[in-house]
C-alpha cells in the first residue's frame, strides 16, 4: 500500500480513468526506476517496467529490483499510471464530444483557464493532478492566455485520432491491442472558507476530462480493440458542442448581425445530428439502455461562438453568474436561476432553429442544460483563421463545469437555489 500510514482517507476501491477497471489499493503497482528495468508487458518496451513491491523506504515508497526509489503508481489492469490523488479523492469523470471544427478544443482550453482562476472565488483550489497526462492543455494554455508575443497570430491544433498523437495510449493485453485516450487530470479540493469543509476529503473531486475529434464517432471506430469513446459511458456529465456556425438555418439569421468568416462561409465539417446520434448510441450500448430509456446522467449541450451568434440571445457580453453568499461566508455561490433562465431563452432558440436537435437531446436524456459560450470573444481572423492573443476575452467558458459540479457534483461548489414562483 503506497504511503499507507501517510493517507488519511485512503479509498477502499479505486477506478483506473484510463480502462476504467476497479480495484483495491493494495493491487496497486509501481513503476520502476532503474535504466536496466525497461519494458513492460502491457505498455512495451520504452515503459518502465511494472511490478508488486516487496520493499519499501522509511517514506512508503516502493524499491525496485536494482534498489531505485519509486514514486510513480499504475493500474494494475492496464499498467496505465495512476495519479495520486485518486488514492483518497472522488473521481468525477465528465465527456466532451463535438463534430470537426466546432471550437472544441479551444472552448476546452479556456475552461480549464478560466477554472483555475474562478474556482478559488468559490473557495476551491484547481491544480493540475497529473502534469503529464495535461501537458497538451497546458500547451494550448500558454498559447492562448500566456502567449509573449500576444501581438501575433496564434492557433491550436484540432483534436488527434486514436494512434496519431499523444492523446492516446496503446496497451497490450497478449496478442490483442487497445487504444486508450488520456484524460486530463485535475485536483479540486475545498479551502478552510468552503461551507463544505468540514467534509472535505468527502466532497473534493479529482476532474477526468476526456476529449475526443470528431473523427472518433464515425461508425466502426469504436470497438474493443479502440475504446476510444467508451468513457462516456462511466461519465457523471456529458457535454455535447453544438455550433450554430455549421448550421445553414443559424448562418441565414446571423448574416444580419455579424461580418464572422464562419457565418459568411458557411463551412460544414460534419453533420452535427450524426455526431450526436451516434454519441447516443455508444452510450446505450455500453450502458445496456434501450431505446425508450432516458440515461440518467446529465446532458450539458455547450453552444460555441457565442461571439458569431450571440445576438439571437441577448445584448452584450453574458454577466458572471455568481455573487457573494448573504451568510456572511466568504465563499461565493454560483447563481443558478440566472444559468437556468439563460438555458431556457437558449433552448427556446434551439427549439426555433434546430428542433431535431433538442428533441433528440431531450429524449435521450432526462437532465438538459443548454449553455451559451465564446472560447475567445472574438471572430478568428478572415484570412488566416487564428486568433491575436491580446484579444481573446472568455465568455462563459467555466460555466458548464461550474453549473454542473453545482447541480450534480456532490457539494464541490456552492450556488444558489433556483427559486419558485
């Protein structure tokens, strides 16, 4: 057992975020040091090779064969490594899935930004639980919100298919292969101001992120072999990127508001409906539910561009949706009627312009929220497609998260109660 006298609340079972098996700490193995201990039976022969230690120092830290300290733990199933965190904090698993060229990979660059600088309003520390495995978001990070030179133009890189990038993992079980995709890893856990934190090691989360491209959810790309979407099937939320830009009906309404080069061009990457459906489905098939089942777990739909569309909604730039709590905590809370009056307005224009796409969503789904966000505030440059460092001003990008560890996360951050008339 790792540190086993230095956990406090070590957890009784643990659930690998990468093949999603659950096991007992004590099945936990290491990783070995030692440059004479490469190769692994699961993860090849550049890993460092796994094992069940026998020896220990004073610290709990395991000691491999050729007498190197260890620190870093893996999955006993997949050899996949563990982070820490996950030895006494919750996971709260959350899928995000949207067709080419939606914005989501930069709506997900600036979530996580702008987590890690509101969360602390709410009396939450959000600190990375494993720098490696979010090495790429940290990338788009600097890019984006730490650039040097915020005066020239900057891009992100869509998201890879399974096998061309590092977003994934290849794991051999014998003669068979599977592909993993790595999820981001984020440790959110409660300061002394937090209402919650007297119980704090039950309510703190450690966020599993996972992010595909749009190519994974072409049929036959998910199997046992690639079970690269089959996270969303453990997931306590789902998000879903609709973007109103690849939609012609939104396009003809908001030829009249904006100059965006995605309004005006029109390009289609993918139909959103076939992306979407065939989320669905994956999820009834790997979750055993038919097809007049509603799934239980909540359905974010995150709408980009807010920027390029915006004024279908509303006027102006969205207001923050928290405030101070009247209690005389420190600590804010997420104003929840304000999110939930905005879902509405926007489910009514969705309702206008998309039908199918709420009727879908609703159907599949017995808890919607429909967000309007901008991952930069601003249209992309028309003739290079980047964005200028120096002007891109988030709108709502930490909302779906915050909204929906507020609603469904077990007490992470505090909100107010929607009120009745």
């Amino acid at each position: 057992m790792p540190n086993g006298q230095q956990l406090k609340n070590l957890r009784r079972t643990i659930k690998c975020p990468h093949c999603w098996e659950i096991f007992p700490p004590d099945e936990l193995r290491w990783a070995s040091v030692h440059s004479d201990l490469l190769g692994d039976t699961r993860l090849g022969d550049e890993a460092n090779r796994r094992f069940t230690p026998t020896r220990y120092n004073v610290a709990g830290n395991a000691i491999d064969a050729y007498g190197s300290v260890c620190s870093e733990l893996a999955c006993p199933h997949c050899h996949l490594s563990i982070a820490r965190p996950l030895l006494e904090i919750q996971p709260w698993f959350a899928s995000i899935a949207g067709t080419p060229a939606c914005g989501k990979s930069f709506f997900l660059t600036a979530m996580i930004n702008r987590l890690r600088d509101i969360c602390p309003v709410f009396s939450v520390s959000f600190i990375d639980a494993d720098s490696t495995a979010n090495r790429l978001i940290c990338d788009y990070e600097e890019r984006l919100f730490y650039s040097e030179t915020p005066d020239s133009m900057t891009f992100i890189d869509k998201t890879d298919t399974p096998g061309l990038s590092d977003s994934y993992d290849q794991v051999r079980y014998g003669t068979e292969t599977r592909t993993y995709p790595r999820p981001f890893l984020f440790s959110m856990q409660l300061t002394d101001q937090h209402p919650n934190y007297e119980r704090s090691w039950k309510v703190s989360r450690v966020l599993c992120l996972y992010d595909n491209s749009g190519e994974s959810f072409r049929p036959g790309t998910d199997d046992a072999q690639s079970p690269v979407t089959r996270h969303m099937a453990h997931s306590q939320v789902l998000f879903f990127c609709f973007d109103p830009t690849q939609d012609p009906s939104w396009r003809d309404a908001c030829k009249g508001y904006t100059q965006d080069v995605q309004v005006q061009k029109g390009t289609v990457t993918a139909r959103q409906e076939i992306v979407f459906n065939e989320m669905i489905e994956r999820i009834r098939k790997h979750t055993g539910l038919s097809q007049d089942q509603q799934h239980s777990q909540p359905l974010v739909v995150i709408v980009t561009k807010f920027d390029a569309w915006g004024q279908l909604l509303t006027k102006g730039r969205l207001p923050d949706p928290w405030q101070e709590n009247g209690n005389g905590a420190t600590s804010a809370g997420l104003n929840l009627p304000l999110i939930s009056s905005t879902s509405n307005k926007l489910r009514s224009l969705l309702q206008e312009k998309s039908p199918s796409f709420v009727h879908t969503a609703e159907r599949f789904a017995d808890k919607v929220l429909y967000v309007p966000v901008s991952a930069t505030g601003v249209s992309p440059d028309s003739q290079q497609g980047g964005f200028f460092p120096r002007d891109i001003k988030p709108m709502w990008c930490e909302v779906p998260m915050l909204a929906s560890l507020a609603r469904w996360g077990g007490g992470v951050i505090p909100f107010f109660k929607e009120t009745t008339s």
